[in-house]
C-alpha cells in the first residue's frame, strides 16, 4: 500500500505541472501582464556593474558551445564512473528538452523584452533544469558523504537559478518565460528520472 501511494503523489504533481505550463502557454500567447512588465523594467534599470558580469558569464553558459561543452563533460565523467546508463539518458534529456523547447518556442511565437522573438519559453531556463535537475536527483551515485552531497546539490541548484534569473535580468525573457522554462524542464526531468531507475525497482 505505501508503494501505490508514492507512486500516485508524483503523478498527481507531474499533473499540476503540467496544468501550470498550459497556464503560462496560454498567457505568452497574450500581449505581457503588468506584472511581467514591471518586474522586467525594474531589473532592466538596475546597473550594478558586479551585477553585469555574473549575469553576462550566466547567460553564456547557456550559448550553443558552451552547454555543448558542459554536457559532453557531464556524460563523459559519467561514463567512467561506470554509470553508462545514466549517461545515455542525460544525452537523451537534453536532445530532448532542446528539440522541444524549440518548437514550443516557434508555436508560442512570442516577442522579447528587448523586442527579439521567440521569447517563450527561456531555452536557458528549460535547458539547465534538466541538466541540474539530473544530476541533483543522480548525485548520490557519485557522492556518498552526505555533507558534500548536500553542498554539491546546493551548488547545482544556485548556478541554474542564477542562469534563469539573468535571462530576466538581461531583458531578453518575461518572468513568465523562465517560469514556463523552468516547469518544462521539469516535465522533460521527471520521466526521464523515472526511465533512468525503472531497471533498477524491476530488479529490486
């Protein structure tokens, strides 16, 4: 009974995740809230120099080279240590999110802050969920003191919100197209996650 319980949680939050992005589908589809308004004129008056940089050298890592760069890093440092499976599933999630966040990007159609397009949802922001999300939810495969597994969970979890939060920043995405990001990487994330342990609770 415990078992069917766990299982029927996740459903039911992957659910509302999924009723959320609908949500926000449909908002981008609209001219921008005031609030999406506000909130991105605010961080776009902003000029903290200090503030600049860490969010110019954010934003990078989530150019096509460098995300390219770092992936191909990730998977190769999970080949060797022996956790081929999960290597191959990192590759498949990101080809994943990629592929999909485009076309969303192209049906959504919608115009930048700084007047460019495709502004929902934020590539960055879906991209780096699945990639930090992934190797948060595989890190205890790596790391067996908890201490550093806490920390390393923690390091991964502020480097992807900072990445999100300069895309608002540098005024090239809404609010509302990080959070759209955010919670479709979040729907790529969590399968893939189930896929990745299934051989694992069949053996068990």
């Amino acid at each position: 009974m415990p078992h069917t319980s766990t299982r029927a949680f996740p459903l039911a939050l992957y659910l509302l995740i999924c009723l959320g992005f609908i949500i926000l589908f449909i908002i981008a589809k609209n001219p921008p809230s005031s609030l999406d308004t506000a909130i991105s004129n605010y961080f776009q008056n902003l000029n903290v120099p200090f503030l600049n940089a860490v969010m110019s050298g954010a934003s990078f890592l989530g150019e096509t080279w460098p995300s390219i760069l770092l992936a191909a890093s990730v998977t190769v440092w999970l080949w060797v240590k022996g956790l081929r499976r999960e290597a191959v599933w990192f590759v498949i999630a990101l080809l994943a999110v990629s592929s999909t966040t485009s076309l969303i990007k192209n049906i959504a159609d919608r115009t930048r802050p700084n007047g460019e397009e495709f502004s929902f949802i934020s590539g960055h922001t879906s991209y780096f969920t699945v990639f930090g999300g992934y190797l948060v939810v595989n890190f205890q495969k790596l790391v067996h003191q908890i201490s550093l597994l806490t920390l390393g969970r923690a390091v991964i979890i502020t480097i992807v919100a900072i990445i999100a939060f300069s895309r608002i920043y540098l005024g090239v995405h809404w609010p509302t197209d990080v959070l759209g990001g955010f919670l479709w990487g979040l729907i790529v994330l969590i399968p893939v996650s189930w896929a990745v342990d299934s051989r694992q609770r069949i053996a068990a």
